[in-house]
C-alpha cells in the first residue's frame, strides 16, 4: 500500500480541532504522531492551583521534552498558590524545559505574594512573545513595568498593585519597552493613572494601538498622552456607568481606523462621541460600530442621518462598518440593514457602508 505523502498527513492532522480525535492520532502511527502532538500541546496551561495536575505536566515536560517546543500559547495560573518549596520546583520546571517558542502568554489568578516573579519575567524575555495578557492579579509595581517589555501586544483586566509606588525611584530607572497595542479592560483605572505621568511617558512612546473602558473615565487622560502616535481606537462602552462624565478627547493625527463596542440601546446616548472622534480624525479611514444586541435594534434615523453627512464630508473619505452578531434571527438582520441603509443613503450609494454579520 501506497504512503501518503509526509506533508498531506500534516495538512489533514492539522484541521482536526478537537482533542479526542489529536489523541487518538497520536497512537495512530508514528507518521501521525509529531503533528498531533504539535497541535494538541500548542496550547498549555500550568495551574498551580491543581497540584495534581502540574506534578503530571511536570512529568511530561521531563520525560518528553520535545513538547514543550510545541507550547505556542502558554498561561501561568495561580502562582501565589504555590508554597516556597513548591515555588523553586516550579522555576526549575520552566527554566529546564523545551519551553522556548511560546508566542502568547498569560497570567492569571495571582491573588497574593509570588516569590519567584524574577525568574518567571527572566523565563518569558528569553521567549518570542507577541501577545502578553494578565488577568485577576495583584503585582508589585517593579514586574508591571518588566511586563510592560515582554510583548509588542499586551492586555490586561482587573489588575491592582500590591503596594504604593515609588514613582520616584521608577523615574530613574532605564525604561524599557516594546508595548505597541494595549487593552485596558475593566478594573484597569490603577494602570490609567500610571501610564499618564509625563515622567513615564517612555513605556507608550511607540504605542499605535489602545483599547479602553470608557466607564474609566481616566481613560481620556492616556488617549491625550497618546494621541500622536494612535492609529487605532478601540472605546468599549458596554457598562452601565459608560460616559457618566464628559468623556474628552483630543486632536488625532495619526488615527486611522477606530471601533466602538457598545448595546444598542445605548447607541444614541453615546452618538455625540462617535461624531467628536470623526471631526478629531482628519486621516481616519475606518469607522466600526460593534453593538451587541437587547430587547429591540430600534435606532434613531435622525442620527444615521447625521453620521451620514458627517461622513459624506470627511476629507478622507472613511468607510462605516456595522459588525453584527445576530445573523440566526435572519429576518432582525435583513431588517436592520435595509433601516440603515435607507438612513445612510450617500454611504450607501458611495459603497461606505459595510456590515459585516
């Protein structure tokens, strides 16, 4: 019987997406295995919280090293959990590994005092990281600042620091970043008000890309500090508390595409800020409204209006793309478009007006 070639058994074990079936494949035969393996191990999660779980990972890492080079997304969970013995076992574990092709990393659950923060900050600047994320933590102010050089692309949400900062010490410190894209996602403000010190203003000089809660209204005070080198906005207005105060915003040169996420009943409480960043925008290119859906897609055809002409107007010509999440209610959808469509007229007839279901 005729082999299949190497290459289409890796391009076939590459499609399956569920992890019964990698396994399986994994004891298929050895023509099956790397790929498998490859794919079922790209994503890794330590949780120190499970000790069970972790002496077994452990395990594995040591008796199959070759794995641990598969790791493309890996999530650090817990670490505060882990007792001082249990901490050293742990270092050594990431330290002697094959981990050293991971290109997303996360940390999660960090709730009390971590002893080993040096060496896991030394472990992930040794590896390619692209995306950096940290959720549920509270870190000392010195490992922020180191998380802010692991990656061009870092998120965070719900992150407090364990202890006041010393913004004069940090002063003198060498400032070293990569940061390009930031999320500041909810429970964030305590990072807001770092980042907006003139003084700090290093760690987001190359910054091109931001995402914030608009419910923090501290949030306008970094699209100031930042404003020159944005080419991309992203204003989450999805909590109740969204713009209870004037939400400011500053002059955008460089802006060339921006989206708003927000619930529909809330689209017109919040139109004023989509036609400020449009007059602040003189390049922008790329206008996208993500609402998620309520009780009714009810909206103002007076302020469609409105966006209509602002648009039109625009000297860059900018585009409005409505991203919709509700395509199983086929007639909600087709509805919702054709009311658009007729309150948009000139965009629509110019091709400007995209959806995108």
């Amino acid at each position: 019987m005729a082999l299949l070639p190497q290459e289409l058994v890796d391009a076939i074990v590459h499609e399956i997406d569920d992890v019964p079936t990698l396994k399986a494949s994994c004891l298929a035969g050895s023509m099956f295995r790397e790929e498998s393996q490859r794919n079922l191990f790209q994503s890794f999660k330590l949780n120190c919280r499970d000790r069970k779980r972790l002496d077994g990972l452990r395990t594995l890492l040591g008796e199959s090293s070759h794995i641990g080079s598969y790791v493309v997304h890996l999530t650090l969970g817990h670490l505060s959990d882990l007792d001082t013995p249990d901490v050293n076992i742990f270092l050594h574990m990431i330290s002697t590994s094959e981990l050293k092709n991971v290109r997303r990393g996360h940390i999660t659950g960090v709730t009390g005092k971590f002893l080993g923060w040096s060496a896991v900050l030394d472990f992930l600047s040794h590896q390619p990281l692209h995306k950096m994320r940290v959720t549920l933590s509270n870190l000392p102010a010195d490992v922020f600042f180191r998380l802010l050089a692991t990656a061009p692309v870092i998120s965070f949400r719900s992150v407090f620091f364990t202890q006041p900062i010393d913004y004069q010490m940090l002063e003198q410190q060498p400032h070293v970043s990569k940061l390009r894209d930031l999320a500041l996602e909810r429970n964030t403000k305590p990072i807001v008000e770092i980042l907006v010190r003139p003084q700090l203003r290093d760690y987001t000089e190359h910054l091109v890309r931001l995402t914030v809660v608009c419910a923090q209204n501290t949030s306008s005070k970094l699209i100031f500090a930042t404003a020159g080198t944005l080419q991309h906005i992203g204003f989450d207005i999805r909590s109740p508390f969204s713009l209870s105060e004037t939400f400011l915003i500053p002059p955008l040169p460089a802006l060339r595409s921006v989206e708003f996420f927000l619930y529909f009943s809330w689209l017109d409480t919040h139109f004023d800020l989509i036609l400020t960043v449009l007059d602040c925008s003189p390049l922008l290119a790329d206008l996208a409204v993500s609402p998620m859906p309520d009780d009714d897609l009810l909206i103002d055809a007076g302020l469609l209006n409105r966006l209509d002409t602002a648009l039109v107007a625009h000297p860059a010509g900018p585009s409005i793309r409505w991203r919709l999440n509700f395509v199983e209610n086929g007639g909600r959808f087709v509805d919702f478009v054709g009311r658009v469509q007729r309150s948009m007229p000139q965009a629509h007839d110019k091709g400007r007006l995209l959806v995108e279901a």
